[in-house]
C-alpha cells in the first residue's frame, strides 16, 4: 500500500485514538484570558511544535521508528514519561497511545507493534502516544521524517480543533493558522532529528502551568 495512505489514516481526527480529544493546554489558557485571538493561538501553537514536541515527543517518535527491537522501544517510552510533568498529560498521553496502538495492530501485521501492545497491556512500558506512533507509522510504511511530520500536523490541528470548539476562532481561521504553520512543523522535526534522544528537553513553562491547573478545574471539555 501507498505509505501516503497509511499516513493520511492514521493521522485522521476520524482515526480512534481519542487524540482529539486533548487541549494541550489551550483549555486553561483561554480561560485565564491569556489567548484570545487567532494570533494568540498561532503562538501558542509555535511554543508548542518547537518546544515541546521537537525536544520530547517527536525525537521519541523518530527514535520508536528506527528500533531495533523492543527492549529500545521500552526505553524510549520510558523516557518521554519522565518528562511530562504534568499528570493529565501523562495519562492523555497513554490512553492515546494505547488505542493508537491496539487499533493499528488490528489493520496491520508487524511483530514488533504486536509485542508493543502486549507489554502495555502488561504494564511492561508506559504506552505514550509518540512511541505508539513511530511503531504504527513504520508498521504502515510510513517513513520516519513523513510519520514526524504527521505527528506534527495532527498535533497542529488538534490545537486549532480545540481553539474552534472554544469559539476562539471559525474554521477558516484554523485553517489559515494550520496553513502559516507549516514552516514550525518542519523546523520541528527537523529540531527533533538533530536531537538525542537520551536527552530529552521539553521547555513551555507557561504551557506547563496551563496543564497542571487543569487538573483540578472545576469543569472542562478537553481531556488536557
């Protein structure tokens, strides 16, 4: 099959993983009144692409993607878990990974994606969605610079889906925002292949913040 197809499914808000069902951090962030434009969230979406996603997840995901076994894998897992501080988005961040890679093991055969869910479901390793990723992304045939970027996409768009459902902006809006960030997504990833992955630095304070505070929010719609 077309590695582009692979990439397209599983980078699809329709794809059930529940990774659309996440904020990051945007949630208390509105609230709070520090992001209330279009501009705003354009921002915030930058910080979070090159700050965040370049220095952990996506290094993870690229580093999952070129394994040798699943020994690494744990390894990698392991270690992004240690840098998300925050307990809701350690949580999101394994629930996603877990059906991300229960689901894909039911449309593709590959041992090492089918030992991956055992040892989650054994509570062998944590389950991030990152390393779920870069299993499933290889799995389809997706190679590791195109599986990146449509991590990076996916996690674009799930913060102008969130802005959208907030009533920050319209849909056109999102689209225009998804649009300019193009250029921060592929710095991203590029950030994240020129990083190590034993030295994972995530460093979005404010963001943070906005996602421990929405542990104890008194109502949300966004699971982070």
């Amino acid at each position: 099959m077309d590695p582009l197809l692979g990439l397209l499914q599983l980078s699809d808000s329709g794809f059930p993983s529940g990774a659309y069902t996440l904020s990051h951090g945007l949630e208390t962030l509105a609230a709070d009144g520090a992001v209330r434009s279009a501009d705003d969230i354009a921002a915030l979406l930058r910080v979070s692409l090159l700050d965040r996603l370049a220095r952990a997840d996506l290094v993870v995901l690229l580093a999952v993607h070129g394994a040798a076994d699943l020994a690494d894998v744990i390894d990698h897992d392991r270690r992004l878990s240690t840098v998300k501080l925050p307990s809701d988005e350690r949580i999101a961040s394994q629930r996603v990974g877990r059906r991300l890679a229960i689901e894909s093991s039911r449309l593709v055969t590959d041992p090492l994606l089918t030992r991956y869910v055992d040892a989650v479901e054994h509570g062998q390793t944590p389950g991030n969605a990152a390393a779920a990723a870069g299993l499933a992304m290889r799995a389809f045939g997706v190679p590791a610079r195109q599986a990146a970027i449509g991590a990076a996409w996916s996690h674009a768009n799930g913060i102008c889906a969130a802005a959208v459902r907030l009533g920050l902006i319209g849909h056109g809006g999102a689209q225009r925002i998804l649009r300019e960030a193009a250029q921060a997504i592929v710095e991203s990833v590029e950030r994240a292949h020129a990083t190590d992955p034993r030295r994972l630095s995530p460093s979005a304070p404010q963001l943070e913040i906005a996602l421990a505070r929405h542990e104890t929010a008194s109502a949300h719609l966004f699971a982070t």
